[in-house]
C-alpha cells in the first residue's frame, strides 16, 4: 500500500523537483501540498503548485494556503539571493500556465492537522521551506507533535549554512518555528545541506528530458537549467544544483538511502549564530532521541532512482 504523503513546499525549482519525484513515485500517494513561504510569497508557491499538479497531470491533488510569515515576524519579503536562485516567480522564469483549480478554502494547518488525525502512522509530511505551517501546527494542537512523522529539508549539522556560516536558508526563515518543531515533535529526520550538496544535477541531467519533448521534460529542463546556473555563481565548486528537496522525498520513500545520526536537536533563535542547527545540550544525555539527521548518502542510488521517477513524470506516464 503507498505511503501517504504531504508536502508543504515553498516552490521554488527544487520544490518542483521535489513535487515531480513524489508524483513519479508509486511507493507514494500524495495527498495534498501545502503552500509556505521561503523561496517566494506564500501565494506565489500556491500557484505554482496548482500550475504543476495540472502540468504534471495530478490537478486532482488539491492546495492549501499557510502562514504568510515567520512566527517573530508581521510580514515577509523574498530575499534577493532567493529571487536570484529561483527567478522571480519562483520557477526559473519558466512560463507555466495558471491552472483551472483553485486553492482549498481550509488553511493549511488545519489540513495538516486533521490529516494526522486521519491517518496517523500511515502518513509522513515533509516540509521543504519555512517551517512556520508546521510549528503553528504543533502550537494549535498538541497531538500533532506528537503523531506526525516528519522527513524535513532543512539545516546543517557538520558543515557550514548557506545563508551565513552557521544558518541553513530554510531554518533561517523561521527559526523560533524550527526551534518548536525540532524540540517538540516525536519522530523527524533532517535532510540538511549536510547530504544535498552530495547529490548533484548537472546540464548533462537536464538535456535527457529536454529531448523527450513533452511540456513537462521542456518544464524541468528550463528551470533545472535556471537553477543551475545560478549555483554556478554563488558555488562553482559544486559543478551542479543541489538536490535539496528532492532527497527529502527520496528518504520518505526509501529511509535506507541516507545513514542518520540519533539526536535531540535545538535550533538557536538569538545572537550571531541564530538559525543553526545543533544538538540540544539539555537533553544530550535523554536516551530518548526525537530526532535523526542524515549525515550520508548513497549518492549514486538516489540519483538513478531521482531520475527513474522524474523521468515518469517528464514523459507524461
């Protein structure tokens, strides 16, 4: 039976990777997208999303809006760097046609809450942006903390942020958010910059789905080619994009790709080093560890099975 699956995604081209590896995963059923804020305006992630479920043949999956900012905040701006990584709109400025479904009226956090309710152990959410939806979640409700299963991209345990030498960008967005999920949830695994600067796109990716000559291979190509570019700037040593989201997914699928590390976490919420992760020295000795943070990966695994699936997706199947 596939696993039930909620991504809540502030999309952004790795988000629509991301989107694009669960919907060409039949291990996976995915049952709605919540929309965040991070790479773009909440609003602008919710019609992305609609605009790919509908390119990507799954305008049944239905959207839901979440919180427009971070917890310590009144409002949210798109910071230049992500706006310069992801386009304007989000997605390379690649042209996507608005879709024909709207929203859901129900906001996100009531969607996430009633759907751990609803299904329990039988669903996992991974949060690929902010981490707002999920700690006014647990905030809401406190049996949310404690029954959801939570594969989350975001953080940096043993190497440096991307944002600043300890901050990672989505745990930057809101870090009093990520502190609550972090310290409060029962069950999270992070898939920080740790393992996805290990797993890497290239344009020789790219031009595989750019010859399939299907609307959504030509989609991927252009704003995978986007985004690439762009971490040609701001990190040539790489040689490609990070596969950031996408292996967030990769694990909820299959949790033996990545070797994780049982820990209790923390994130800093003031001074210089606000927004990192790391271990929480008040529980280091609780020999109840909520959280396990991936620290390796099988690099060639996950991108022939990052491929396989994208490629569904990208030929229309």
């Amino acid at each position: 039976m596939a696993k039930k699956v909620i991504l809540d995604l502030d999309t952004g081209i790795d988000d629509a990777l991301a989107l694009a590896y669960t919907l060409g995963s039949p291990e996976l059923e995915l049952i709605g997208v919540t929309a965040t804020y991070g790479n773009v305006l909440v609003e602008t992630g919710a019609r992305n999303d609609l605009a790919l479920l509908e390119l990507f043949g799954r305008a049944d999956v239905p959207v839901f809006i979440g919180e427009p900012h971070a917890l310590a905040k009144d409002s949210f701006e798109v910071l230049e760097i992500s706006a310069f990584i992801h386009g304007n709109n989000g997605i390379g400025e690649a042209v996507v046609p608005d879709a024909q479904a709207a929203p859901q009226e129900q906001g996100a956090v009531d969607f996430l809450i009633e759907s751990v309710k609803k299904y329990g152990d039988e669903l996992v959410i991974i949060p690929t942006g902010a981490m707002t939806n999920i700690a006014t979640a647990i905030k809401k409700d406190p049996t949310f903390a404690e029954n959801a299963h939570i594969v989350f991209m975001g953080g940096a345990l043993t190497v440096p942020g991307n944002v600043s030498p300890w901050a990672e960008a989505n745990i930057n967005q809101d870090p009093e958010g990520a502190d609550i999920m972090v310290r409060n949830s029962n069950d999270i695994t992070m898939i920080g910059l740790d393992v996805t600067l290990q797993t890497l796109l290239t344009y020789e990716e790219t031009k595989q789905w750019r010859a399939l000559g299907t609307p959504a291979g030509t989609f991927l190509a252009d704003a995978t080619d986007y985004y690439i570019k762009a971490y040609d700037t701001t990190a040539p040593h790489l040689g490609g994009c990070g596969l950031h989201d996408p292996l967030a997914v990769g694990v909820a699928v299959d949790p033996s790709l990545v070797t994780t590390l049982p820990i209790n976490l923390k994130v800093d919420t003031e001074g210089a080093t606000r927004g990192r992760t790391i271990g929480d020295e008040t529980r280091l000795n609780d020999p109840v560890k909520n959280a396990k943070v991936a620290v390796a990966v099988d690099v060639e695994r996950f991108l022939a099975e990052f491929m396989e699936r994208i490629g569904r997706v990208a030929r229309g199947l």
